[in-house]
C-alpha cells in the first residue's frame, strides 16, 4: 500500500528516456525534513532532468510501474502532480513567455495542496529579474504553506538563500568543473550551486574578447556571491 506522507526517497534515480552508459544517476530526497528543492547550478547542468526524473518517479509509481531508481525508493502518492516546465507563450492567445508562465502559476498555487507534488522549472525567469525572484520567492513560500512537496530550478540568489534561512526548504546544487568547463552532472544537498555563466559561453565557443568584456560588466556583488559559492 502506497502511504500518503508526502516522502520521496530515490537514492541512485535516473531519467528514464536516458541511456543507461551515459546517464549519471543522483541520490534524490523530498519531503522528509524538507518540502520545497531549490535545484541551482550551471546551464545544461542536469538541474531539469533531475526534476523531471522526480516528476516521472511520482507517475510511475501511481500508474503501478516499475522506478528508475536503486533499491530501498520510497515514493508516496500525489494525489496531483503540478508542473511548468517549457516555454507556453502563445500568440493566438496573447500570452508572452512569462504571461503563460504566470497563468500556469496561477491555477498551480490555487491547487496544490498536501497531496500535491509541484516541479517549476526557471520559476520567476523572463521579467524584471528582482521582481521575477521576489515573485518566485513569494509563490515557493505559498505553496510551502500549502503543504506541497515542490522541486524548483533556479539562477536567483534569493532562492538559493531562502533555503539558508527557511528549514522548509532545502538547496541542492549541480556541480561545475571549473578545470573542464563542463558539468559533472552530479548532485549535492545542503550547498547553493554557481550558475557559472561566462565558463558555459566559453565552452559553446563565445569570443574571448567577448567573455573579458563581460567579465568586467558584471555586477560586484553578483561575482563576490558567485566566488563564495564556487569556494564552499
């Protein structure tokens, strides 16, 4: 009988669309000391696919299927598994990038409750970026409230510092070797990860003089964040 406490122990999870030689599988918790995931770390980093591995997880054990995950998983029922993932802008239908975002995050917010598991992917992204993160903020507090279990990717410094103060929420982050310049793919609870923008952009080719030009505009707090992470 599946139990109803909202707990999702998945140690050794895996997407299951990816093949078994290239995948790296991640130890993956919610719902046990924390109930909202803050996923931070670089770009194509696997923050989407470790929500969505979660998000499937959920399904599969509702549908009575087999998950992608080692031994000892728990997955407990959702009564309704809530998510906005992808990009919804639609023309017939007036609605911008962040427009459809906001309608999607409007009838998740009056729906979720304890039953509910919530996965949000860039939540907040495609406006002003501190209204964006005081609204992603404002929402991941309600659905907290509601007592959803909810798995959020962000690039905002104030998500990855909410779960520093706020025992309902927890960071995870996806590691960068910044010797490489690539993602390692692996988890890590506890620790905010860099969104490690300028390393990506060197590494899908952008000009050097381009990067340095960057380097220099970017904002002094940003990057003295930025260096306190990569250093913890």
């Amino acid at each position: 009988t599946m139990q109803a406490a909202g707990v999702y122990v998945l140690p050794q999870l895996r997407h299951p669309l990816l093949a078994a030689d290239r995948c790296v599988a991640n130890d993956v918790r919610l719902g046990e000391s924390h109930h909202v995931l803050v996923l931070s770390g670089p770009n194509a980093g696997g923050k989407t696919v470790a929500m969505k591995a979660l998000a499937l997880a959920v399904l599969c054990a509702r549908a009575g299927l087999h998950v992608a995950a080692g031994t000892g998983a728990r997955v407990d029922l959702a009564d309704r598994l809530l998510a906005d993932i992808g990009d919804a802008q639609n023309l017939r239908e007036n609605l911008s990038t962040f427009s459809a975002h906001l309608a999607n995050l409007a009838r998740i917010v009056a729906a979720a409750d304890a039953t509910s598991v919530v996965v949000l992917d860039e939540l907040g992204d495609g406006t002003d970026p501190g209204e964006g993160a005081a609204l992603a903020q404002a929402v991941l507090e309600a659905l907290a409230s509601a007592g959803a279990r909810v798995v959020v990717t962000t690039h905002y410094a104030l998500l990855k510092e909410l779960a520093q103060v706020d025992a309902r929420f927890e960071n995870g982050s996806f590691e960068f070797d910044p010797t490489t310049l690539a993602p390692t793919y692996r988890l890590r609870f506890g620790v905010p990860g860099t969104s490690s923008a300028l390393a990506v952009a060197a590494r899908m080719g952008v000009r050097r003089d381009v990067l340095d030009r960057a380097g220099e505009l970017l904002d002094r707090e940003d990057r003295r964040l930025e260096r306190t992470l990569a250093e913890l």
